[in-house]
C-alpha cells in the first residue's frame, strides 16, 4: 500500500479486555478482523466527507493558486482530495500480524503525500512547468491525514467487538 496505518487491536483497551474473556479460535478471530476492517474502512471514508483528520482538525483548506486554478478550468466544485475519488475510493484493509491486526491504507501512489504531505522538488529540470502555476523550483503539498483511529473510531471498534464475542454479529 502507498500509505497505511495499522491498527492492532490489543492497543484499544476496552476491545483488550473483550478479546481475553472471549477467547476466539483463529477462525472466529480472522472473521472479528474483517468486520473491524470493513468498519475502519467506513470510518476513513467518512473522513473525505467530513475533511478532518482522526484527531478532528480540519484539514488545511487548498492554497488560493490551487483553488484559482481549479476554478479556471470548471473544476471549481472539487473537494479537498476528491478530485476523481480515487484516493479515497482506493482505501482498502487486510489482515495481519498473524490474524491480531488490521492494516488500513490506500493504494494510489499520492497516498503518502496527502497522508503525511510533502515538498516535491524536480529530479533532472531546474523548474519545471506545472500547469496553472507556472515554472516551479519546488511544491509543499501539505498533510492531510485521512488515515488513523479516532476516539470514537475506538470506541465503536471496541462495540462491535462486544457484539461479536457476544455472537450477535456472524
């Protein structure tokens, strides 16, 4: 993935707790992993909608250059990254650290840069032509993180945790 964050579920405590008394085989374990990756995968989505990051901060809105130039070419509508959706429709999970985490990412080869941001510089021209903004030595893409559990990303974790070792959810 371009960019990931895991979540092991042993480092949310409520879910901790649960996960002892429950005493899952591998099976049921591997099938609980999938609901809490279906669910984390909601929740980073939701994220785009939201343009907050899992601590609750707004994301850094788009430079003026950046917003000018959507607009000169009709794409004035677009959200902060949503341009195509293909960021966020590229969100994706699998299961891991033998069957006791959740790896959440993105596969786009940007996802690192709008995860962590960055500053692009050219590899072979001094400054290079960039569309809309003329000839550029250097661009700071700034971080917008979309990846990561929130408190209440935890918290409704940790009841769907209760609902599965309840056998409520299958």
């Amino acid at each position: 993935m371009a960019a990931e964050v895991t979540v092991d579920l042993r480092e949310i405590d409520a879910v901790k707790k649960i996960l002892a008394r429950a005493a899952l085989d591998p099976d049921e374990r591997g099938r609980l992993l999938q609901s809490v990756g279906l669910l984390a995968e909601k929740q980073t989505r939701g994220r785009f909608d939201t343009r907050r990051d899992p601590d609750g901060n707004p994301w850094k809105a788009l430079s003026q250059r950046t917003a000018e130039y959507y607009v000169s070419k009709g794409m004035g509508h677009r959200s902060i990254l949503i341009g195509t959706g293909m960021l966020q429709g590229s969100i994706t999970r699998e299961v891991g650290g033998g069957g006791r985490s959740v790896l959440v990412g993105a596969t786009m080869e940007y996802a690192a840069t709008h995860q962590f941001g960055a500053t692009v510089r050219p590899r072979t021209a001094k400054a290079p032509a960039v569309p809309g903004f003329g000839m550029l030595r250097k661009a700071t893409i700034p971080a917008r993180p979309y990846l990561g559990v929130s408190r209440e990303d935890a918290e409704d974790i940790a009841a769907l945790a209760a609902a599965f070792a309840a056998g409520r959810i299958q």
